[in-house]
C-alpha cells in the first residue's frame, strides 16, 4: 500500500477540514442507517482532531462508542478511468467507512492507514457522501487493550495506559487516483562498502501482466546515480553519502510500471542508506557506535489531542534540535507518517513502537497498582490478542519499512514479562517481527515489575529498553537510596551482553515550583533527579543510551497522581521549558561535540 502522492501518473486530493459529526450515544446509529443519509442533529468538526477537547461536555470528552463523521466529497473530472481510492492515516481505534450508505471497508488499529477501493462505487466528476465511523472501545482483544466495567453511573470505558485515549480521525484523509496496472509496495535495503553503497528494491505490481518495473536513484541535486529494470534488483552507487544522526541525506527512488513502453504508473520513494548492526553491547549505526540522547514522546497538544498539525510538529522538532537530542521513541504507538518523513530529513534517530500498551495486570495508568486482573488467560490477554498484535507489527513495518531514521522495533512497551504466560505469548511475537524486517533489531520496553534475573522475555531482545523510576515511584526523594540500587539492577543487566537504552526516566513536576532543599514536584528535584540518573548510565559501559520520560507535559486520565496530566516533561505542555531542559540541553550538546 503506497501512501497517496502526486506523481505525473498519481493524483490526490486532501479531504480535511470541516466535517459533520454526532456521537451515538444511544447506539442506534447503524440500526437507523444514519450513513445513508446527511446526519441530523449534527455539529461540525474538525479534521484532524480528537473530538474530545473541542466541546466544553464532559459527555463528550469521555465518550466511548461510535462517532459519526461525515461530508461529501466530489471526484475530480479527470479521474475516469483511473482506480479511486480513500486513504485514512488513523482513526482511533476501529473505522467503518460508507460510500452513499454502501459500507465499503471498516479497519482496527487507530495509529495505522487503512485503505478502501471506491472505484465501482463513485463516478469521476459526481459527488457522494463519504461517511466514517469511529469506535474508540478497547477490549482485551485490541492494541492497546482495555474493559467496560459497569459503574454507578453507567457503563464506563476502563484502559491502562497513561495517556488520554483521544479519538477521531487524527490525521490527513485522502482521496486518491491511480492507474488500474500500479506499484503497489516497495521495499527497500540498503548496505555500503567504503565509499560505494547499494540500494536493493523490491516492488510488488498490481492490476496486471506484462508489466515492466524500472528503477532510476537520483541524488538531492536531482542527478541520476543509479538505473535498473526489474521487479527486484541492486543498485550500486558511487562515491555514496550516507544518511547519519543528524545529517539526513535521502536519494529518491522512481518507480516506474511500463506496459508496451508506456509508462502507467510511477510512484517516488525517499532513500536514505545507511546500516544498523548490534555488536556486543554497542549499537551501531554506519558502523558507528551510537548513543541515543532524547526522548519518550506523546502525540498530544491542548484542544486538538492526538491530531497532527505541521507546525506543532515543526515546534517540537526545533526543541529537540535546541535541547541536543538525536532520537525519541514512538511511546506508546506509531505516529503520523509526516512525522517520520521529517526525521528522515533532519537525521533524527527513531525507535519505533507498537500500540501494545496496558498489558500489564499488576501495573494501571502508569502507575504500581493491580488492575484486578490476571494479564495472560483465555478470558483476559489471549490468542485472538496476539493475532491482532502480531497483524499490528506487521501492519507498523509495513508502514515504516523504509525510512532511515527507523533502527530500532519496540513490539510492547511495560507487559508484564516475567511469567510463563508472558514468555509464551510474546516468543512468536518477536519471530513475526523478524520474519517481516530482517534488517532491524528488534526489542521491547520492560518495566520495574521484571527486574534483573525475573524477566523472562528479555532473552528474546536484540537490545534491553528499561523504563526504570527510582527516585520517583520507589526511594522517593531519597536519590542517595536510589542511586544505589539502581546501579546494583543495571550492572545484572549489563552482564546480558546487549546494548541497554533507557527508554523512560523521569519526575513529575509541576512548572514555577522551586524548593530548596529540593523536594518531589519541583524544578530543582527533577534536576538533581536527572542528574542522579545520569551518574548510574555513565557508570555502565553497555548502556548506550538515554531518553528521558517525557519530552512534554501530557493529557491523561483524571486521578489523584496526575495533576492536569502527567507532569514528567522537560517542556510544557505548550512547549515551554522547565529547569530541567536547560540542563539536559547542557549535558547533550557537550556530548554531542566530543
């Protein structure tokens, strides 16, 4: 599935904007066929944008169940003849889609794209409405996963990860045109020796026989380096020049499906090439020992939610350039697809992670404290969930197989592992994983509930991603205490002989507090926390990184342990600095210029 672009044989039209919208509170939205017909009782909406902050209801903001959105759309004159598609970049976390009040496609898995082929159902030049419905419920058996309880005041959606569950249409909706016979997938390696590197591709063509599949590499200058003709080839490229942690050089790849010498169908595919290898407990990248600095992330901004908007996006990647951070992680989900082509070009280094999120029994919202249920049973966590994990990895990789700021796959993050039940259920995980992308370590993130010598699913891990809270959520305040056991736990794991990145360290803290002697909540806490944290890291040869928990402040559940969200940034929730950027900004560029 390519995404859609515009090419001299491919067209693309952005259908964001306003849209009508009503929640189906009484779920009788598909009895009474309210896709069939323009929505009563409507409001507008914004897409992309979670609905929640939008209204000023409470009602709304906690709305669990199917979200109607709808408008209509009309198909440009020129497309006849070509084959029309809608191309959804998330819908959190299920989708139905209507064409006219035909369904036409439905799809689960909210931080991924779906596609639905509307060719035989519209008309070039006509108008249809186009109606999506979004189901936010989690159960056991989606990514992430989740319950409803019946509480006194009614039915009520229960989750366990520590972040808002925003839903809506998050990102860009497209309509699309592209010709019947099309490239329909490319994949793409890439390997370099001295100062010649090579290219491989593979490209998968649809809607036809006879066809042809040329290949032409170009340059940033726009100069070809490279030709080929077949469905899978290699090419060589002279005088290379790579793509590096914060150089991020990227060639164009055309793709072009020739039938009788026409050219039906060309997509382009951006290339950085670059190598990623494991080595003992280095982590290496074009041969390079790397060591990650930066961030766990959040897709979240005030009133919009999970919704992706360019210059929030710009905003937050000037801060990791000002701070000296070269990486984050995708926590706890993949991210918009605009996000990842920007990394590739600012050389930005990314672990990118699935939505398993929550499947963990003795651990609720972030927080140490049983959820009241037993994590791996026929009834709870279970095989259907597994499918639908390991159709998610594969779903992820298949998005972001081919971007060069992409070195790492984090298939959960906090599962409790260190069960028989955990150890069976993620084993076939990690070979689904590695079946889909040879090329790439693979990894999860383990919580303090599986310390050292407990976890029995690191064994399966190319590289061991700790989120550990000492000083925080254990030896609170006593960061002498904390130092000390900390750095007992992460020499048992350097004896692993894998690399250790520190996927999650921080301190909540609330902006404008200062306290001396410094004390939890406060700037300077946060600051001497981090410091603290950073004596233990420097100490441990194997660890090859640091990403600090989290980049930003970040909407979560109400609860007595989250004021206003969780307060573990460095920045703000509007992109502000607390002390504790400064200081981090000062540790990161001193070792970046070493």
């Amino acid at each position: 599935m390519i995404r859609p672009q515009d090419t001299f044989t491919r067209e693309r039209k952005n259908l964001n904007g306003m849209w009508s919208f009503r929640l189906d509170h009484d779920g009788v939205g598909r009895e009474q066929r309210w896709a069939a017909a323009p929505l009563t009782e409507a409001e507008e909406m914004a897409v992309p944008a979670s609905y929640n902050d939008i209204s000023a209801d409470a009602a709304v903001r906690d709305f669990s169940g199917d979200a109607y959105y709808q408008r209509t759309v009309r198909v440009p004159k020129g497309w006849d003849g070509q084959r029309i598609t809608l191309y959804v970049e998330s819908a959190t976390h299920h989708a139905t889609v209507w064409v006219d009040g035909k369904e036409v496609a439905s799809h689960s898995g909210g931080y991924l794209p779906f596609e639905a082929d509307l060719t035989s159902h519209v008309s070039a030049g006509q108008e249809f409405l186009l109606t999506i419905c979004v189901n936010n419920v989690l159960t056991f058996q989606t990514i992430p996963p989740g319950v409803i309880e019946d509480t006194p005041s009614g039915p009520k959606q229960i989750y366990w990860h520590d972040f808002f569950n925003y839903a809506g249409l998050h990102r860009t909706v497209w309509l699309a045109a592209s010709a019947q016979t099309r490239v329909e997938d490319v994949t793409v390696t890439t390997d370099y020796e001295g100062t010649t590197g090579t290219v491989g591709y593979t490209v998968v063509v649809e809607g036809g026989e006879d066809v042809t599949v040329r290949t032409e590499l170009r340059d940033e200058d726009g100069q070809v380096v490279a030709k080929g003709t077949g469905a899978t080839g290699e090419l060589v490229v002279e005088d290379v020049h790579l793509w590096q942690p914060g150089a991020g050089y990227l060639y164009t790849l055309e793709v072009q499906a020739v039938v009788d010498d026409e050219v039906v169908d060309s997509i382009h595919q951006t290339v950085g090439v670059r190598t990623v290898t494991v080595d003992g407990t280095r982590f290496l990248i074009n041969g390079e020992p790397f060591y990650f600095t930066g961030f766990g992330m959040h897709e979240d901004h005030d009133t919009v939610g999970k919704a992706h908007v360019d210059a929030l996006m710009l905003r937050d990647f000037h801060l990791l350039e000002w701070i000296g951070a070269n990486s984050f992680r995708t926590s706890h989900y993949p991210y918009s697809e605009d996000v990842m082509d920007y990394a590739d070009r600012a050389g930005i280094v990314i672990i990118d992670e699935t939505p398993a999120v929550g499947l963990n029994s003795g651990i609720g919202g972030g927080i140490f404290g049983g959820q009241g249920y037993q994590t791996f049973t026929p009834e709870t966590i279970n095989d259907e969930t597994r499918e639908v994990h390991a159709r998610v990895i594969r779903d992820l990789i298949a998005r972001d197989k081919n971007h060069p700021s992409v070195v790492l796959w984090s298939i959960a993050n906090e599962p409790e592992s260190d069960t028989e039940g955990a150890e069976n259920y993620f084993r076939p995980l990690f070979d689904v994983a590695r079946e889909a992308d040879p090329t790439r370590p693979v990894g999860f993130v383990n919580v303090m509930l599986a310390p050292h010598g407990k976890c029995r699913v690191s064994q399966f891990a190319d590289v061991i991603m700790l989120n550990r809270y000492y000083g925080w959520y254990v030896n609170t305040g006593d960061l002498v205490a904390a130092e000390k056991v900390w750095t007992e736990e992460l020499t048992g794991w350097a004896s692993e002989g894998k690399p250790i990145i520190i996927t999650e360290y921080g301190a909540d803290t609330m902006p404008g507090l200062h306290q001396l002697p410094a004390a939890p909540w406060s700037e300077e806490y946060q600051v001497e926390y981090l410091d603290m944290n950073h004596r233990v890291f420097d100490s441990i040869e194997a660890v090859v990184g640091e990403q600090v928990w989290n980049f930003a402040d970040f909407a979560t559940t109400a609860g007595i342990m989250r004021v206003g969200g969780n307060k573990k940034g460095v920045f703000t929730r509007d992109r502000q600095p607390k002390a504790a950027a400064h200081y981090l900004r000062g540790r990161w560029t001193a070792r970046a210029s070493k």
